[in-house]
C-alpha cells in the first residue's frame, strides 16, 4: 500500500480538450480525481465531419457511462461495402445487421465527430470535478517526483499528480519526450457534409461505403438520421506536402479523378466547399510514459484515415487508463506502466495496418486486379473472424492487448 502524500489532493491535468482529452478527463472522473483540462482553443469544441464507430468505440462508450448518449446521435449501418471505382466491381461487402451484432456485442456505426464530442462533453459537465480552461496552450512540463507542472503560453503554471498529454497529431508533450519527426504520407484527404437535398438518390445508402480507386479512393456515408451525408475523397499528391488543413478547391479535387466511373464521379462535383488535409502519421514507439506524464490518442498513435479507427483508439486508451488507475487503487507508476504495456502493440498495429490498407485501395494496374479477387465468395463469418483483433474489444480484456 503506497503512502499518502500531499500531491494525491492536485488534481489531475490533461492538456487537449478533443475527443481524448474529454474521453480520459471521463475516465479520471470515474476513479474519483479532480479534473483540469486545458484547451488552446477558445472554446471546447470539435471540428471536421463524419467518422465511423466500430463496436469497439461502443463497448468504451459504455464503460465511459455515455453509451446511450453516443448511440442516440449514430445512424447504424446495414454493411461496409468496397466497389471499384473504375468499374464499379463490388470487392467485398460486410454486413453489419444482427448477426454482426451477435458477434461482437455492438453496432457498427457512423456519426459526426461534433456529436461524439458532445455526447463526451454532456459526461463530463455532469461531474463537479472538472474544471476548463480554453485559450490555454500547455507549452512545457516540468517534473519533480510526486507533481507534474505544466506551463502555458503565458507561463503560468498549474500543477497536478500527473499530467495526459492528449494534444492531438502534433503534440507538444510528445515533442518535448520524443520529438520524432512526423512520416507526411504525400496523400490528401478532401473532406465535406453534404445534405440529402443535394446528394444523388442512387448513392444513398445505408451502409459505409468506399471506392477503390488508382492513386485515390473515395468514400461516403449517412449522418444524423440520414438527413446529411459524410463524403471523403482521397488522392496522391503530385507536390511535396506539408502536414496540416487548409481550404481545398473544387479545381484541384477533380484533376486527380480521371478515369472514374460515373456513379462514384457524381461525389466530387457535389461540395460546394471542401476542406483539405494533408496527411500525415508516425512511426510507432515503445515508451508513452515519462515520469508522471503519459500521452494518449492521436499525440501517442497518429495514424492515416485508412482503418477508420483514430477516435476509437483513443476512446479505448482512456478506458484503458482508467481500468489500470483502478487494478492498482490509483498507484500511478503502477497504472501507467500497465497502461502503456496494454496499448502499445495494438495501437501500432493500427497504424502499420493503416499504412497496408491505404495500398490496398489505391492499387493500380495488376495489383488492382488481385485487390479485387481477394474477397471473392469470402462468407461473412470469415470477414468476422478477420475482425475479431479489432471490434472484439472491450473492458473486461482491454489489460490483456499486449
């Protein structure tokens, strides 16, 4: 049994007030910690479009305590399908109705992340213990043992009993420990919402669906009770890319798509506006934990859009955290070793598979031709069972990943 010490009453800090800041702020509040979160910008929010939601982000909604919260704002899919965008050959198609649930003990879905972020944030306001502090970019941690200080941009300090680092993509607390370069993919992922009004009746599908295109794909879905719809095109570059998002244009989008069907074509000529990102992720390392700071999400595992599970990797660390905070009564040397053990190799697993799934879309000429026999006349048990690593998830095993 570890002593008391007078560090146990600071509360614990958590630098990023995204969907895994609010997701570990959740799980610290459940082992009984006082909470301070710190976002740079100026209110806590969310930006971007759809996501998709596997069972695995449903069995840590619940654990969260805001399952019902999340499933009230999803539109739950009938399959995943994979076509050819060149001759709209149907690749694979996995259904994802009862049997899907049966096997996994969830749904599939896909939802807009502001609604994930909210139903996050709706959990964590019910709790007296957290407290927000927007416009407040955490800089520089400093350490002596027992506490964790972090200062901001102005040098204030704030100190607490640890401190999660879950500042996105280019995390500072990550720079500071590691500060390994970013892997820029050369790949870029054009982003927009379009309403049903204006999407093409011969595209609305209940279903995550995805185009596989030479050097590109494409990918579409339903939102908020259908009433919008989530449309992603990706392409490769033809210039050196810089990590980061800007404002995309309708020009450059449709120069990178000849010689696409009809059908998938219609997708790029229907936003209005787009935004652009230019991809990027790391390579995967071993440590996470430095002292009494750790990292988590995105600032952990920064990974390319091609496995669908970036949000749901962060949702399972945070419940993760909290179950090793709570195997070990709240040592946090104990429970972030743990932590880290259990998430290291399935998060990188992630990300290398990421890396794998984005040439399996993108193949062209004869590998293109193999893509499109690998599924053929698979049975959906087998899909399952290819899945299993991944949607069979959840916190009774979520301390036996490693």
């Amino acid at each position: 049994m570890t002593q008391a010490n007078p560090a146990s009453n600071l509360p614990v800090l958590v630098s990023g007030g995204g969907i895994g800041g609010l997701a570990a702020a959740l799980a610290l509040l459940q082992r009984g910690f006082k909470v301070q979160v710190f976002e740079q910008a100026e209110q806590i929010g969310e930006i971007g479009a759809g996501i998709q939601l596997g069972p695995n982000a449903f069995h840590a909604f619940d654990a969260l305590g805001i399952g019902d919260k999340a499933r009230g704002r999803a539109v739950y899919t009938d399959h995943m399908v994979m076509h050819d965008a060149i001759d709209e050959y149907q690749i694979g198609k996995l259904e994802t109705g009862e049997a899907f649930r049966k096997r996994f003990g969830n749904p599939y879905a896909v939802i807009h992340r502001v609604d994930i972020h909210t139903s996050l944030l709706e959990g964590v306001q019910e709790s007296p213990n957290v407290e927000f502090f927007t416009s407040t970019r955490i800089e520089k941690i400093e350490q002596d043992g027992n506490t964790v200080t972090a200062i901001d941009q102005n040098g204030k300090r704030w100190v607490g009993q640890a401190l999660i680092g879950a500042d996105g993509g280019k995390s500072v607390v990550r720079a500071q420990y590691v500060n390994d370069p970013p892997r820029v993919t050369g790949h870029v992922v054009y982003r927009a919402v379009i309403d049903k009004a204006d999407f093409p009746e011969n595209l609305q599908w209940n279903a995550a669906s995805l185009w596989a295109g030479p050097k590109c794909h494409l990918v579409h879905y339903p939102l908020r009770g259908g009433e919008q719809y989530n449309v992603v095109v990706t392409f490769h570059s033809r210039k050196q890319e810089e990590w980061g998002v800007t404002d995309g244009s309708k020009e450059e989008v449709q120069s990178y798509f000849q010689g696409i069907a009809a059908k998938p074509r219609q997708l790029i000529d229907l936003p209005k506006t787009w935004r652009r990102w230019a991809t990027a992720d790391r390579e995967p390392i071993g440590t996470w934990v430095y002292g009494r700071a750790t990292i988590l999400g995105d600032a952990a595992h920064p990974t390319t859009q091609y496995m669908a599970q970036g949000a749901c990797m962060a949702l399972e660390d945070a419940v993760t955290l909290g179950e090793a905070l709570r195997v070990h009564n709240n040592d946090w040397d104990q429970a972030l070793a743990l932590y880290q053990k259990s998430r290291v190799a399935r998060t990188a697993r992630i990300v290398l598979s990421g890396r794998e799934m984005g040439r399996l879309y993108h193949a062209a000429g004869v590998e293109r031709l193999v893509r499109n026999s690998l599924w053929k006349n698979r049975p959906q048990e087998r899909f399952y069972d290819a899945m299993e690593w991944l949607y069979g998830w959840n916190v009774s095993n979520c301390l036996d990943q490693s």
